[in-house]
C-alpha cells in the first residue's frame, strides 16, 4: 500500500500543499496524511503516518525537504519507517529505500541536502553581519514588549495570560514573559 505524507510551513503555502495532494493521489497512494507546520515543530500527521504503516507498505512524499529538516532526522524518520518493514519514497528525485542502491542514494541525497543548508545558513550570517556592521540591520521589532502597558492593564482586570494572549495575537508565552519583567523592575 502507498501511504503519502505532504507537508507545508505556512497556511498561506495552499496551493504547494495542493500540488503535493495531487502528485500523491496521482502515483495512487491510498490514503495522505497532510500538514501544515513548521519542520522544526511537531509534526503529528506524520507520526501518524509512521505508525499507520505496516509491512511492505511505502511512505511517500513529493521532496525530501517536505518530509525531514536534516540529515540526521531524515536518516532516523526512514530507519523507524524500514523498523515496521516499510520503505520511503520520495518522487523528485525518484528515491525508492526499498532497494539497496535507493538507501544508498538516499544517504547521499540526505548528506547534500544537509550541506545546502548549512551553505545558506552561512551566508545568511554573513549577509547579517555585514548589515549590521554597516548599521543596516536592527533585528525584529519588539512587538509584544511594544504592548507591555495593555499586557499589565488586562492582567491588572482579572484576565488569564492566556485571555490576553487571545485578544493581542501574542503568544501566551510572551505575556508570560512581560508580567515576569515587568515584576522585576
């Protein structure tokens, strides 16, 4: 059985996830799971997708990119996958684990996939310090501590910081944060 598994960033990213639906269905997977989280969160769907498959069953996803965020996980996701006698495969390029020379290329496409990224992040802490050594870059604007005085007044109410967080578009986190500070000083 083919299992797909799409995932996108953002929810603005419809029409990617979209695509990958459809390439999905296309190659006849019988069931996907579909997200739309940051590869670096929790990505439940495909913990589930994982555990719904069974022997010879194939997990399959569009890019490699859209299934693991490094190396290192992408090797750990496929080995728990070939635990439950299942293989991975992945449609651009055409990796298929089920064979020898699809893990092979697999573990080399993960390594490289794994170098561009950290070629990126290097540049883009070079493109960061060069900003700021020219007095270009200041960093994100501190919005939630913009709104520590109407954090304080809602707290001050009786609201909950989650109440709070709800009404600002914060994160409850961060109000928990400005009461913190703002006790300190």
């Amino acid at each position: 059985m083919l299992v797909g598994y799409a995932r996108t960033s953002t929810a603005d990213q419809e029409a990617g996830l979209e695509a990958q639906i459809r390439d999905l269905s296309a190659i006849g997977c019988e069931k996907v799971f579909q997200e739309r989280v940051s590869s670096v969160g929790k990505r439940a769907e495909l913990e589930r997708c994982i555990d719904y498959v069974r022997d010879t069953d194939k997990i399959v996803v569009k890019r490699l990119d859209r299934f693991a965020r490094s190396m290192a996980d992408a090797i750990d996701l496929e080995r728990r996958i070939a635990a439950k006698g299942a293989a991975l495969q992945i449609l651009d390029p055409a990796i298929d684990t089920s064979t020898a020379a699809g893990r092979l290329t697999f573990n080399i496409f993960s390594s490289v996939a794994q170098f561009e990224r950290e070629i990126m992040l290097e540049r883009q802490r070079e493109g960061i310090a060069k900003a700021k050594a020219e007095g270009k870059y200041r960093g994100r604007k501190p919005t939630v501590r913009m709104q520590a005085g109407r954090i304080r007044e809602l707290k001050g109410s009786g609201m909950s910081n989650s109440a709070i967080a709800r009404q600002l578009g914060v994160h409850v986190s961060n109000v928990g944060r400005v009461l913190a500070l703002g006790q300190q000083q």
